[in-house]
C-alpha cells in the first residue's frame, strides 16, 4: 500500500535528499547551516544503516589498520537528527515523479511505501559496484566492497573461512588494496587482473612498477585474465575462480572491478546521462534542465579541466565538494564546482602510486600530441639515510609545453608529491613553468631538485627539442 505524507508546512520549503553518504549529507548539513527548520525542512532517506562514512577506509579496517567500524562514521544518523535532518535509515526511494515533484520511498524490512513531495531535490545515490553476470558470482564467500555493510560481511566471512586461500578479481583502486589488506590477515593471495597490468589508471609501464612491489609482497598476480565462473563446493560456498586459462583456489573471494554510477532512478524519470552513466549537471550542480533538481558525488559526471571532457570519477573528496555546492545553493548561497584533474593516490604496502592528469591512452583519445618522460629520483638527498627510489612520469603537450600529467610510484614520500602536479595543471602551467617552482628543500625531505622539477625539466627540454 502507498501512502503519502502530504506537503510541506505553509511558508517552509521541503529539501529532499536521496543518499546519506558525503555529498548527500553535506548537502543537507550545509543547507541546515545557511537555514532553520522554520525556512527549510529537510528530508533524508538512505536504504543502509549509516550515513556520512568513508567507504575508502573500508580496505584499511578489513586489513586491521583501522581497529573499529565506527572510526569511518564521520557523522552519526543521531548527530544529523539533532541538527535538525529527518533522516530515514532503511528506506529506499524506488521512484522519482518529477513532473510531480514527489518520490516513493520503500521501508526495506516492513516493505511500507509511500509519497514524498519536495520542493527541492538532491540526488546523491552513488555508485554501484560492478558484478559481472557469471556463473557462481553469488556464491557464499563472494564480496563486493561498498558499503559499511559490505565491509562487515566480508569480515563476517573471513572470521568463518575454513581455509586462507583469498582471490581478488580486478587490479584497479579497490582490488590492490584489498589484496593489501588480504596479505595483512595471513591471507595467500591471488590477484586476476583483466589488464596487462595492474592499476589500469595508471600507463602500463607505471603498472609494471605497481605489478613487480605487489611480487615482492608475496601476491601472485595474473594479468590478462578473463574471469568465466565462480566454483562452488556442495555447501554453495566459493571454492575456486576459473579464468579461461586455468583454476584458482579460494576461500574467499573480493570483487575490486570497479563501479558504475548508480542512476536507475534517474534514468527511468527522464534526466539527462552522459556517456559514463552519470548524471550531467551545470557548475553549480543543479541537473541540466532542471531548476529545482540537484544532484552529486559518484553518480555524477563532471568535467575534466585537463581533456575538456566529461567524466566519471568516484572519489570522496569529490562527494564532498559537491556537497558543499549543493547545500550552499538550495540554501541560497552562490558557489560553483568547476571540474577536477583526475588527482588520486593509492598504496600496496609500503609502495606509493599516485597519478592526476591525463594518461598517454587519454591524450591519444581527445586528440592530444604530447612528450612523454620518465625519470628516476630518490624521496630524499642521496645521502641522507632512509632515501628511498621514485620513478615519476610526465606528459606534456607538445608545441605549447603544458602540463598533461603526471604518474608516481615509490616508497615514502612519493604520493603526496602528485599534489605540486594538481596545482599546476589546474593552473594550466607549462613545464617550463613548472622548473621555477619554490619548492621546499631539506635533505630528509627531498634532493636539491625535487623528482616532479627534474621531470619537469626533462619534459621541458624534450618539448624545446634540445
């Protein structure tokens, strides 16, 4: 049965937000912040237990590096009550009656539905991860890895494993530092990576580097395997992955493949998608078209400053970010969110991979001639103890010398250095540029010239052609 719970009291305006995870909470808490209850009322409905949690350190508590669940709850559904947010756990919004200005939203565990109007709309609903449809993929002891519940169940079945044999399908973000925190459990550890390397954000040679540490830690990595099912034993749990050269034993199995925008709702009303999936919105993250609809973090796509392109990044700064803009302008402030890098950094171990930018496939593809150069360099002074080596590349445009990219690998130290990149291709700095930058320098923080400055002058005197 479908009711509803009419309109909004006279005089106040109703926000609704679908998603109470970064951008949707942010949202809703910057609102709250810019109006009281009495201008804006606000509603909130997320279909889990929690709400404003960082998925990315899900790896780092499965891996024991972070001891409890609710150290990655940033702000608690109780905290987001009393600052005034209805927030309604377990409830799925099932519909969008734009033309009505109203949601169904359905009690997961009573199966109650009913209507929301709005007079404003937040569409945070994430992104999903990618599931292939294989034989044996629902298996008990096959996890994805999303959500705080996610992350509990695969801990649920790491605690009830009979055996220590882990299989990682995908080689990109999630996949690595699964395997990571695998090989911290006492794991043995198969990674089956679709990729000729591992790490497909970062150029091939980059993802050797990533593929020989991830060796040296005792991760057997398989590249160019296509997964075809998943075995089971007569009690349905996972026994083994095939690919279509061999079989690989597991008692447990993570999928890192990654992820999708989840925008079925959106799609099935009629908003407007891009090529990836993800909702297209103008700069201050209102839906194209659509005046009293906004919408953010990963389930939409935003502009790439480097390419000019649309894309699809799922990051929770980015989330963030996107809620911040959101809630400053439904609560009638002015900001914008004008596009990103690419910036991400990422670690197996001890070992550091950082990339923003374009890769050398990315400039090929929108069309881009360019030089690339590869350097290797130390975190600190040669001579200072604990140096350690860093391989960074660098693609720059050819003719103009503007920055495209940048790619690190290495031990301590290493990625956080992509952020000098970032700046300077949000900038728009040239190479040349780039070798004047003051840069800090103490010999237990760097050599005389910083690796990004010495390949940044590499890349400058290939661009030069002397």
């Amino acid at each position: 049965m479908s009711m509803s719970d009419g309109g909004a009291r006279p005089g106040r305006e109703r926000l609704v937000v679908v998603g109470g995870d970064a951008a949707g909470m942010s949202a809703a808490s910057q609102a709250r912040r810019l109006k009281d209850p009495d201008a804006l009322e606000i509603v909130a409905f997320e279909r889990g237990h929690f709400t404003s949690f960082s998925a990315c350190g899900i790896p780092y508590w499965v891996g024991g590096d972070v001891a409890e669940r609710d150290q990655l709850i940033a702000r608690t559904p109780e905290e987001h009550r009393e600052r005034g947010i209805d927030l309604r756990l377990r409830t799925e919004v099932t519909e969008l009656d734009v033309a009505g200005k109203r949601v169904r939203a359905r009690d997961v565990d009573s199966g109650a539905e009913s209507w929301t109007s709005y007079d404003r709309l937040v569409l945070a609903t994430g992104a999903r991860p990618v599931r292939p449809e294989l034989p044996g993929i629902d298996a008990q002891g096959v996890h994805g890895v999303q959500t705080l519940d996610d992350g509990q169940a695969l801990l649920d079945t790491l605690s009830r494993a009979r055996g220590c044999r882990a299989v990682v399908v995908g080689a990109g973000y999630i996949g690595v530092e699964m395997a990571e925190a695998l090989i911290n459990r006492g794991y043995e550890v198969t990674v089956l990576n679709r990729g000729s390397e591992p790490m497909s954000t970062l150029d091939p040679d980059m993802g050797r580097l990533v593929h020989t540490a991830m060796e040296g830690l005792g991760i057997t990595m398989v590249n160019d395997a296509t997964v075809t099912k998943v075995l089971t034993g007569d009690d349905g749990w996972v026994r083994a992955v095939a690919t279509e050269d061999a079989e690989y034993p597991a008692d447990v199995v993570v999928l890192g493949i990654g992820v999708r925008p989840d925008t079925a709702l959106a799609r099935a009303a009629g908003l407007p998608l891009g090529a990836h999936g993800g909702l297209l919105t103008d700069r201050a993250m209102r839906v194209r078209g659509h005046d009293d609809i906004w919408a953010g973090g990963d389930c939409v796509e935003v502009l790439d400053l480097v390419s000019g392109q649309q894309r699809h990044i799922a990051l929770g700064t980015h989330a963030n970010k996107h809620g911040q803009v959101i809630g400053t302008n439904v609560g009638g402030g002015y900001a914008t969110f004008p596009g990103v890098v690419g910036t991400a950094v990422s670690k197996v171990c001890d070992l550091e991979i950082a990339r923003t930018g374009l890769r050398e496939k990315d400039a090929r593809r929108v069309g881009l001639r360019y030089e690339a150069v590869t350097i290797e360099s130390t975190s600190r002074a040669g001579y200072y103890p604990g140096a350690s080596p860093m391989t960074v590349k660098m693609l720059a445009e050819r003719r103009t010398g503007r920055l495209l990219g940048v790619q690190i690998v290495g031990r301590e130290g290493a990625a956080k250095r992509v952020d000098v990149a970032a700046v300077a291709l949000t900038a728009g700095m040239t190479v040349e540029q780039m070798t004047a930058l003051d840069l800090g320098y103490a010999p237990p923080f760097s050599p005389v010239w910083d690796p990004v400055l010495v390949a940044a002058r590499k890349a400058a005197t290939k661009v030069r052609g002397f």
